[in-house]
C-alpha cells in the first residue's frame, strides 16, 4: 500500500528465530532479580488451567505493573507464573502473539490499541485473525510529546496554534517538511501527534512528514535531525529533556487528562481454554496496578524497572518520569503534580485498570478519522461490534469481586462517558459521529 510514512529502519522481523531480538541482540530475557537472578516467589497451587503464561512488554513506563507483578510475588500469589518477554518493538510484538507461545511467541502482553482489535481482524497481520480479548488497562497517561532544541525558539506546547506558522514555514526555511514521529503506525503514540497537530491546525498527511521511528532510535535521531518531534512512552521523552536533546512540547495527560493509554490483551484461544487462569491473572495484575500506584513505592519501582533483566534504564532516569517530576516547554518549567503522570489504578475518572468499552472505542474511531484501514474498518459499527467482541470487562469484573474490592471500584457499566480534550472536543461514545463531524482536520 502507498503510504506516506516512512520506516527509518527495518525492525519487522519475520524469522521465528529472530523474533526475540531485543535492542542489544540478545536473547529474550525472563523476569529476574534486580541482580539479574531468577525468577523470585514461589508459584501457589490455586487449582488453574495452566500454571504458566508468556507475556510481551515494550521497556517504557506502561510495562511497569507487568513487572512489579512477577517482581513482588502478585501473580505467583494468584498461582500463575508469569515470564515475561521483552519484545524489540512493537512489529515484533504483533508477530510473537500470531505465532503463541506454542511456537515461541507470546500468549498476550501489553498493547498500544487498537493493536489487539485489528490483530483478531486480521487487518495488521496479512489477513491472519488472531482473535484477542483485551483485559484489563496497564496506565493513563505517561506519554508525552518531544520537541528538538533547534525548535526552543518557537516553544511548541500543547496548543500548537501559536507555533503552527514556524511549522508550515518549514519548506521556506528549511527546505523540506517538518518531521515528526512516533513507534509504530495507527495506534496510540500515531494517534496522539496526529490529534495535537490537528488540533493546532496542521494536517499531519499533507503539511509534515510523519515517520515511524523505534524509540531507541529516537534520541540519535532527534540529536541529529532526522526529526523535530516525537510521540513516545516515557522514558524516552524525559530522556530527550535530561540529555539536553529536546524538550517537552505536550503530556498527553494535558491533551486528555486520564486518557486510556496501554493494554493488557492475550490471545483468545489462551484464556477460553484457561478462564481461571485468566481471572487470576487478572487479581495478579491489579494487585500489581495498586502497588505501582502508591507514591511512596515509587523510588522502589524506579530501582526495579533499571534492572538489566527489564529496561536496562539508570533509575535515575526513570524516577523523576514516575514520579511525574516534569521540565515542561522550551523554559524548561518544573511541573511537580503526580496527576499529570503516569496512573497505574487511582483516577479522578475511576479505577484506571476497568477495560472500558467506551475508551476503547475511541481509538477504532479515530482510525476511521484517519482512514486507516480503508475496506476493512470503515464504519462506526463495524467497530462496535469489534470492540464488543475483543473487550472482556465480564473476566474483570469477575476478578475485581473474587480479590473484594469495594464496589465503587468496579465500574457498573461499558462507558466512561464523556470525554473532553483540551481544545474543547468531546467524544460522546454514545454519538461518535458528532464527534468526527466536529474535527476539523480528517481524511
Ligand atoms: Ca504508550
């Protein structure tokens, strides 16, 4: 398919046996101790289908509960042992999950959506359907927007109006299109550049370059010029402020305060052949989702995550990013407040794990904003349905009783109800196509 965006690098590996590579071309890495041990509590018998499954993660802040759950015990506690698979990017996720674990893939594991809804539609897998069952939310927010120094001047920030005419000057001043990138096409970090730059007035098909970068190509690259902005997962924003490469244009949790970000989704065949096992997956990862959350557990996370066995990150540089310790806008201004960072379970909108239909929603739409997937995702209802079919909140709701949380923390229904994005769009789930009447910028 023509396309317009570019891959700087070739990272879609096919090979079963390349698949596993991870940023240093090592084999895949199971969980282990902070000294790089193995694999620490011992596994309960609760009486489950299978003992064991494979998850995938990408190393940036949205993996952190996944870890936190094999680290302190939560899964093993529920009777699951939980290995964890660092993937190299997210093509190489997307290709572990169709092959399954029985193959040396992955059961499942985190998610930028739509991913698991297009995988069981077979639309990013060339036609293969993997049917998937999204299960649970890993975070909100923690995403954020980088803009190089060379751009300090025009301080870009989350309403871009004031600086969209130093964009679309590019070709005049520079000679070519400002650049702008993201990790991996049509879903979450694609879509949160796309909506900030529509929203400040800019198409991002036909004013800018929009390229697909790996995210740890993305300090090299912005170094360098190869782009100006980039849409990524902490660290890596907070990286390009700390290095002195860039600076922090836009949080996502400015664009959309407590916005779905990354998913917990495994394949369907898995948790229709061990439902038990998926539920106390489930009470594992809330468990998990609870103790990342809590503030004063933070500086610990930070330590844990650094390991070499999982990002292989100074701590140093993954403490202030979950903390929420920002340096916002060219003038570099502290920003202190842990709402705008990283959420693994508290919100102001509820319990941030609840795999609400309604947000889920949001992202299929979006796609059709895009036109994305011309002739196989084309209407409002055909994602309906494909949400309707991919979002478990039943196995949720089913593990938050059997773990006794309080009720207000299970949410009763499939929507959150409205939501409303900086520049004053409201996404009503219930009417998504006032919603898209209301974007000015869309295919
Ligand atoms: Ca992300």
């Amino acid at each position: 398919m023509p396309n317009r965006r570019k891959f700087l690098s070739v990272f879609s590996a096919t090979l079963a046996g390349t698949l596993f590579l991870n940023a240093c071309g090592n084999p895949p890495e199971k969980g282990g101790g902070a000294d790089g041990g193995t694999a620490s509590a011992p596994v309960a018998d609760a009486g489950l289908e299978t003992k064991t499954i494979t998850l995938g993660y990408v190393p940036i802040v949205e993996a952190a509960s996944l870890v936190v759950g094999v680290e302190k015990g939560f899964f093993a506690k529920h009777g699951l042992e939980v290995k964890l698979a660092k993937q190299a990017s997210w093509p190489a996720a997307r290709d572990n999950v169709v092959i399954g674990s029985a193959g040396g893939g992955i059961d499942g594991g985190q998610w930028q959506l739509p991913m698991p809804h297009l995988i069981t539609e077979g639309i990013i897998t060339n036609g293969n359907k993997v049917p998937m069952y999204v299960l649970a939310q890993l975070i909100s927010q923690g995403n954020g927007i980088a803009v190089s120094n060379s751009l300090k001047k025009a301080n870009l920030r989350v309403d871009l109006t004031p600086a969209a005419p130093t964009i679309l000057g590019f070709p005049k001043t520079e000679g070519r299109k400002f650049r702008a990138a993201h990790t991996y096409p049509n879903a979450n970090q694609d879509l949160w550049i796309r909506y900030w730059l529509g929203a400040g007035g800019i198409d991002p098909d036909k004013d800018i370059e929009l390229l697909t970068v790996p995210s740890t190509e993305t300090l090299q690259g912005m170094r360098n010029g190869t782009m100006e902005a980039f849409s990524t997962g902490d660290p890596w924003p907070f990286r390009i402020v700390k290095d002195d490469i860039g600076y922090l244009a836009a949080l996502t949790a400015e664009m959309w305060p407590v916005h779905p970000e990354e998913f917990l989704a495994v394949r369907a065949d898995w948790v229709d052949k061990h439902p038990k096992a998926a539920v106390a997956l489930l009470k594992g990862l809330m468990e998990s989702q609870q103790w990342a959350d809590k503030a004063e557990n933070k500086t610990a996370l930070a330590q844990m995550l650094s390991s070499r066995a999982y990002f292989n990150t100074p701590a140093a540089v993954l403490e202030p990013a979950l903390k929420a310790e920002y340096k916002l806008g060219a003038d570099l201004k502290p920003s202190n407040d842990p709402k705008l960072g990283p959420l693994y379970w508290n919100s102001d909108r509820g319990v941030i794990s609840y795999p609400y239909k309604s947000l889920s929603l949001w992202f299929l739409v979006e796609s059709l904003r895009w036109k994305f997937h011309p002739g196989k995702l084309d209407t409002i209802d055909q994602a309906k349905a494909l949400v309707d079919k991919v979002n478990r909140e039943d196995l949720w709701r089913q593990a938050a009783t059997e773990l006794g949380l309080p009720a207000g923390d299970i949410p009763k229904g499939s929507s959150r109800g409205k939501e409303t994005f900086f520049d004053g769009i409201v996404f009503d789930p219930e009417n998504p196509q006032a919603y898209l009447d209301s974007l000015k910028i869309k295919r």
